[in-house]
C-alpha cells in the first residue's frame, strides 16, 4: 500500500517509533530511521528491516533537540533520497520533578524535542508534500496531551502543544492531500516507562512486577499496556486512503484511560 512513498519516524531506533516504522515499513514504505544507540546495533537493525521486508532503510542520528541539526537532516534527506511523504513525530523524552524544582534544563529540553523538533521538521517537510499534493504527518502525543499527572509539567505542557500543532497543521493543509493528526497513547511498556516502574518498585520497596500493576492501576482502566505493534497499525491506517478526512484528530489509544 506505501510503495515508492519515503517514512521518516524520529526516534525510531527503539519502543514505539520502531514499531510504527516496522508497521510502515511491512507496507512498502522506505524508511529514514533517527534516534540514538550503539552503531553497531542501528546498522544491526537497518540491515534486517531492509532484507525481511524489502525496502531501503537509511538511517540519520541527528540530536532533535537542535534546530539547525534539523534543518541539515532534512535537506540531507531530500538531498539523497527524495521529499519526505510520510513523517512522524515521535522522539521524546521525560523528567518527573514538581513544577518548583523542575530542573530548567530538563524543561528546556523536554520542550525542545517533544515539542519544537515537531514544528522544525513539518515546516522542512510540507513544501514537498505540497509539491506532490500528497502527505501524512502523525505526531505521537499521549494522554498527557489531553489530561494531566501531577510532576511531569514540561511533558504535559509539551504533548498539550503537540496536539494544538497538529490541529493548526491540519487547518493549514486542509484542502489538499496531506492530513496531520495526533496519535494519543496510554502506557506503552518502553525504556522510558520502564525507568518509571523502575523508579516506582524503588521508592515503594515493592517488586518490578507489583510496581507495573500499580501504574497501570492508577490511570488505565483496562490494565493492560498498549503496544507498539497496535500504534503501528493505526499509523498505517492513518496514511491509507480511508483515514484522506481524518484531520486534526487527537486519536486515543490509551485503554480507556481518558475517558474517565
Ligand atoms: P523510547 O525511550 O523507547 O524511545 C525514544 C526514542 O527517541 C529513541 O529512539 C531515542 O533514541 C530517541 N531520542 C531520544 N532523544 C533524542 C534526541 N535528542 N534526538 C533524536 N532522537 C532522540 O520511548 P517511547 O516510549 O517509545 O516514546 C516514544 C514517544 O511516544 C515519545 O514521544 C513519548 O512521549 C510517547 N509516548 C510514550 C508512551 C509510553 O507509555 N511509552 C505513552 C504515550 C506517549
């Protein structure tokens, strides 16, 4: 279904982001992976995604929280391989602390990657999909983007301005084939939530095990994870035919956890 179309999903080099480039990817599309790791294991990953599903994958390392570093990626990527059809927005990062001790650095660079590297890369990125009056832009937000938990000002505060973008974008490009909508995940078992329940099983003295229930328990009524599988789909439906009036959406995910 995404042949001959170029995905590039930032921080696509673990958790969520590999699942939807993989989902993209089982579809047809090439795919500019981007985040961080070991060499060695990205060119690890490169090498398989491009022989078990047969398509190109490149791979860029640029540190999203820097603008300029942005706009090279882009033009580089233009450069080599052609105008970015499908892009989504997906590196971030969090820190918990209460607002008053919140270290500024830390906002500093929550804002600037969950936040601001979207707004760098769309406005690199929409002139070619204009261009080719063809485009799928998906931000990866969360239910933070909707609601909000106590200490994780700089990440909620970012994932509310992610979904304000997404709904500005899709007014902005209302009228032609390029649609951007918001994808609003619950708890998806990944590096950064581990490190939460690590943290949680620590501060409580209970076990890993006790400490993931009790996350879930607090916030998702079906006590089950999301998975990166299950986004990775919706990122695939979102870039067919069927979602062309789906605009501006900030589609949940989350078992059920902001609907209470
Ligand atoms: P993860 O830590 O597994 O992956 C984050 C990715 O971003 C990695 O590839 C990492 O290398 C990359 N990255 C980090 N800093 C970067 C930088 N400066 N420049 C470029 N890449 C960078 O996390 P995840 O859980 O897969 O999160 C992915 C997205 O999903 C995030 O935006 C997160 O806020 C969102 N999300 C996660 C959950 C969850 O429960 N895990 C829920 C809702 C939303």
């Amino acid at each position: 279904m995404l042949n001959g179309k170029l995905a590039l999903v930032t921080g696509s080099t673990s958790g969520i982001g590999l699942g939807i480039a993989r989902a993209l990817g089982r579809q047809g599309a090439d795919l500019v992976l981007n985040g961080f790791g070991d060499p060695a294991d990205i060119a690890k990953l490169q090498a398989e995604l491009a022989s078990t599903l047969g398509i190109k994958v490149h791979y860029e390392s640029a540190d999203l929280t820097r603008p300029a570093d942005i706009d090279a990626m882009m033009a580089r990527i233009t450069a080599a391989h052609g105008s970015v059809d499908i892009l989504v927005n997906n590196a971030g990062i969090q820190h918990v602390a209460p607002v008053e001790h919140f270290p500024v650095d830390r906002w500093d660079a929550v804002i600037a990657l969950n936040l601001s590297s979207a707004f760098h890369t769309t406005r690199c990125a929409i002139p070619g999909m204009r261009a080719r009056n063809w485009g799928r832009i998906i931000n990866i937000a969360s239910a933070h983007g909707l609601v909000a938990s106590a200490e994780k000002a700089a990440y909620v505060a970012a994932k509310h301005g992610i979904v304000g973008l997404t709904k500005v974008v899709a007014l902005e490009t209302a009228k032609t084939g390029i649609t951007c909508n918001a994808i609003c995940p619950g708890w998806v078992l990944t590096a950064l939530v581990q490190k939460q329940i690590d943290a949680r099983a620590q501060q409580a003295g209970i076990s890993v095990e006790e400490a993931k229930l009790a996350l879930l328990g607090e916030k998702q009524p079906s006590l089950e994870f999301v998975t990166p599988e299950q986004l990775g789909e919706l990122a695939v439906f979102l870039c067919s035919p069927a979602a062309n009036q789906v605009r501006g959406a900030a589609w949940s995910v989350d078992g059920g956890w902001t609907a209470q």
